[in-house]
C-alpha cells in the first residue's frame, strides 16, 4: 500500500452515513413547476437565452456562460418559460437571485443528443463542449470544469491528477452511493480529464468508511494505471489542500492553489457528469443528492435541477416530528435555509433536516480560555483564536496578516472550543465585511475615474471648440492675440474713445480705417449724446 502523508489537525465525527447509504439512488420527481438559478457556479451569471413564453426541450441551453469563468445552464425537462426573474435560491446570504422558470408539460422531450468523439478533438474544442455541457464541481464548490482542465498559461506540467471521492462530511452519501453504483460512468470522465490534463499520475482518493465504493472503483481501475487509495476517515479529508496533502505529502501555498504544486483535483460526481456530456451528449440537468436527517426515508435522490426541496423531501416521505433546521451541504460546513421551496442547484449534495439532537446545541458562550484546543484542530495551520480576537474588533488587516481567507470554515476550531465560541461565524463575518468593504473601493476607484474621464473630455471639447474659432476666423483670432499681447494699448484707446468728442455736423470716416459696425457705434454714441 502506498504511503500516505497525514494532514494536521481535523477531527473524528459522529458519521450518521447508514441513515442514507443503505439504499440504491432513486430517481426524482418530476415536477410541475421547475426553477432554474442562472447562476449556479462560481463565476459571470449565465446570459439568458429565454424568454416568458418560449418552449424548450429538456437539455436545451437556456442560459449562455458569460465569460471565461462561467457556465451554461440547461432547461432541465421540456415545457414552457413562464417568468424570467429573480427568485429565492439556496446560497449563505439569503439573497434572490435571477431565475428561468419552466412549466412542465410532462413529456420530458430531448434535444437531439449528440455523443462527442473526444479523442479527435482540439483541447480548447473539447473544453468548449464541457463548458456549453454546464459541468462544474459537484463537491459543492461549482467550479467551472473547463477553467481547471486548461493548463495553457501554466508553467508546470501536471504532476498528479486527483479525484476526490473522500465525501467526508457526517451524512452525506451521494458520492459513495455514486461511486457503488456508477464507477464505470465516473472511470469514463476520468479519461476525458487525463485527455486533457496529461498528468504523470492519477489518484483516487477514497474514505476508508465506504469499503463498496473502494472496491467498485478499484474493479474498475483495473488495467488503467489508476490508484485507489483509502484515506483514513478524519474530517476534513475530503477539503482539496487536505487531501492533496494526505495523497501526495505536497503543501498548498497558504495562498495558493494545488495547481501551484503541479496537482488538480476533482470530485467524483464531475468525472461522471463529463462522462453524460460526452458519451450520451448530455448536459448538467440533474445531480445525486442526498436527503436525510429528520426525513421518514433517507436516501439519495438522482433529481432534476430546479426542483423544490419540498418536493424531494416529499418524495423521501416528507418531515418527521421536530425539524429544527434545514440545512444545504453537511452539519459542519452547509448553511441554514430560510425556506423549503428553494430550488435544487448544481452545488448541493445534501439538504439535511435537523432536529434538536442533530445540531450542536446553543450553550453559553464564555470568554476565550487560550486553551489552544483550536489551534491542535485547524487543517489550515492557522490560529484560530488570533482571528477571532481580529475579527471580532474588526480589525480585518490584523486578521488578514494571520491568513483569514485561507481558513475553510470546516468547523472543526468551534467544535471543540470550550468555551463554545462560534468561531466560524466570526471569521464569515469579517470575510463578508471584507469583501463588502472592497467592494467599496472598487466602486470609489471607478466613480473617481469617471470624473476623471469627464473633466479630460471637457478640456479636450474646450480645446478643439477654441481650434474651430481659429479656424474660421483667422484675422479675427489674430487682432485677438494682438489685443491679448497690448493690453495696455487697448486700455489707453479705449480710454481716449470714452473722452467727450466734439460734435462734428459733417461726419467723416475717411483713412480711420474703422469698420462699419464700429462706424454705426460711434454714430450711435454721438447721437445718444
Ligand atoms: S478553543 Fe476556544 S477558548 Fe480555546 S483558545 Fe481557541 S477560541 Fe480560545
Ligand atoms: S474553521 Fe478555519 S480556523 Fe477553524 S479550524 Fe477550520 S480552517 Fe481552521
């Protein structure tokens, strides 16, 4: 067996896996009413394709990736648009956010659906299908896909590619049940991404709890040059630098990315997506969840993008008594919905209804002790108490220079405070004023390049005016420079001009050389007089 290389810190949980792992993934329902998120990834919204009205099929594209970091989004069964607009989805901030939703017809009509000979194709062709296909990382993270598998740009070659089936949250058994029952599928992504990648070696990491899911994958790595490896199961294992440390013994800079040590890693689910989009033609339509916790049949759904989570908590037998929270991802790093009838996204592998007991209950939060059980605990090699102590006198640089970002709010600091200090709260919350506060700056930056902008177009829109007068009027801008230059002059004629003149009864011009207008002035003036 090969080595493995321990990360630092993490903990043992309660795992609660066999409430949902004992039964065979299931499909979804089909509902009458299905509200897809354009933005369901990291990165640009998706540009809407639809309007109120259209019909569309099921897999067609209803909203275009904006931008090198973006992604498609498709119609996940065929019907009709009815709205275009911002409705309530699953995210941390609680926000609407802009929607396509379809009436169902109850068909389930396709588009025509075009199997891809990958082989034969350029890279950036290929990364082109994944894209339009929507795929992005199903870990819970929905990264674009074609971003990570373009290594054009990088310096290093790919040392080791990784694929994360760790799934080390209590709970959660999407991945294993996915990895039982549909290796050859994932197997079949996995090539399409060694196409691309190239990497010296390809490891497959797998929590040693989930012993059918290593050998289903192992059965199927059989002659490929793939390693299965079963990772001790300790929370977070499955977090990307902790695995890439635990797999290859490689750091991730503090900063930095594992492509920054020559690794690249994805979850199993997106392997398998690659494989639907190319060997059937099939875009991001659905996803495996798993729904459990206070639910009267936990399980693992196969459910279309879109679907209310009350319907998929229906369709495993709806609430039992008590459900205190509902919660998307896992106990440790999901967050609490403030609604059942958010739609189904392509980033969330569980919805977990809590009771009481399942939550981690509401003590008294004492003052800090410095024990350092947290420090012993954080994968990341920070100081969890010195980011506490930052972020809650909101001093955000302070908390910054001690590598706030790169904490990965696993949770596992808070859960063993003593002093049950939500600690993870705090370091959300200066995260959150952090980028509010850039965000400030940015649009300061901008409001004072705009006035910038505009006080040179107004110097630039005086200038070419004085150039036009210029132009049309030579002997005029000349006597102008001239009068510019004798100042004094002109105030000693206008002076003598403003002295009493003597009436004259035969008015003479002649040799004064005065124009006419100035003639009828003069004229004018002795008259007044
Ligand atoms: S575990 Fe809690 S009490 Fe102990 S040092 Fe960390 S924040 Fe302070
Ligand atoms: S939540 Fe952040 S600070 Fe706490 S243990 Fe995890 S990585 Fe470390």
């Amino acid at each position: 067996m090969s080595r493995l290389f321990p990360f630092h810190g993490g903990l043992k949980t309660v795992r609660h896996k066999t409430e949902s792992n004992r039964q065979p993934i299931q499909p979804g329902p089909l509902p009458r009413r299905l509200t897809v998120p354009l933005r369901q990834h990291i990165g640009a919204i998706a540009k809407a394709l639809v309007q109120v009205g259209d019909s569309v099929l099921k897999g067609q594209m209803i909203g275009q990736a904006d931008g090198y970091i973006s992604a498609a989004v498709h119609a996940p069964t065929s019907g009709v648009v009815v709205a275009v607009d911002t409705r309530p989805v699953p995210h941390p901030s609680g926000l609407p956010d802009l929607c396509v939703v379809i009436d169902s017809d109850g068909e389930n009509r396709w588009i025509e659906r075009q199997p891809v000979v990958y082989r034969a194709l350029h890279p950036s062709e290929l990364r082109n299908i994944l894209r339009n296909a929507g795929i992005v990382g199903l870990g819970g993270a929905a990264f674009p896909s074609a971003v990570k598998l373009n290594l054009s740009g990088q310096d290093q070659h790919l040392e080791t590619l990784i694929l994360n089936g760790a799934e080390c949250e209590p709970w959660i058994t999407c991945d294993d049940r996915l990895m039982r029952e549909r290796a050859a599928g994932i197997i079949a992504g996995l090539h399409v991404m060694v196409h691309l990648l190239e990497p010296r070696e390809v490891l497959i990491g797998i929590e040693d709890d989930k012993p059918e899911a290593i050998a289903a994958m192992s059965e199927m790595c059989a002659g490929t040059g793939y390693a299965v490896r079963s990772v001790p199961t300790r929370y977070p294992s499955g977090s990307v630098k902790q695995l890439v440390k635990l797999l290859t013994g490689k750091e991730t800079p503090v900063e930095g990315l594992p492509i920054d040590v020559g690794v690249q890693c994805f979850n199993v689910a997106t392997a398998y997506t690659i494989h639907r989009a190319i060997d059937h033609g099939e875009p991001v339509i659905s996803r495996v969840v798993t729904v459990t916790g206070h639910v009267s049949r936990p399980g693992n759904l196969d459910a279309l993008l879109g679907t209310p989570f009350a319907e998929l908590i229906e369709q495993c037998g709806g609430y039992r008594e008590k459900v205190e929270r509902l919660i998307m991802g896992g106990p440790m790093m999901g967050f609490a919905l403030h609604s059942d009838e958010v739609p189904l996204t392509k980033a969330a592998n569980c919805i977990l209804a809590a009771s009481a007991e399942e939550l981690t209950p509401t003590r008294p939060v004492a003052p800090c002790i410095r024990c350092g059980a947290c420090v012993e605990v954080c994968p990341a090699n920070l100081l969890p108490q010195q980011l506490y102590w930052h972020a809650r006198a909101k001093e955000f640089d302070k908390a910054q220079d001690y590598h706030l970002f790169s904490c990965i709010e696993c949770g596992c600091c808070s859960a063993v405070c003593p002093s049950h200090i939500p600690l993870v709260q705090y370091y959300r919350y200066a995260k959150n004023e952090i980028w509010a506060q850039e965000k400030e700056k940015q649009k300061a930056e901008l409001a004072r390049q705009r006035h910038q902008a505009r006080l040179e177009r107004l110097e630039r829109e005086k200038q070419e005016r004085e150039a036009k007068l210029r132009q049309k009027s030579p002997a005029r801008t000349a006597k102008a420079e001239d009068s510019g230059a004798g100042g004094k002059l002109d105030i000693q004629t206008a002076v003598a001009q403003a002295k009493p003149q003597p009436l004259s009864l035969i008015p003479s011009h002649e040799g004064t050389g005065e124009s006419e207008g100035e003639k009828t002035d003069q004229s004018l003036g002795k008259q007044d007089v």
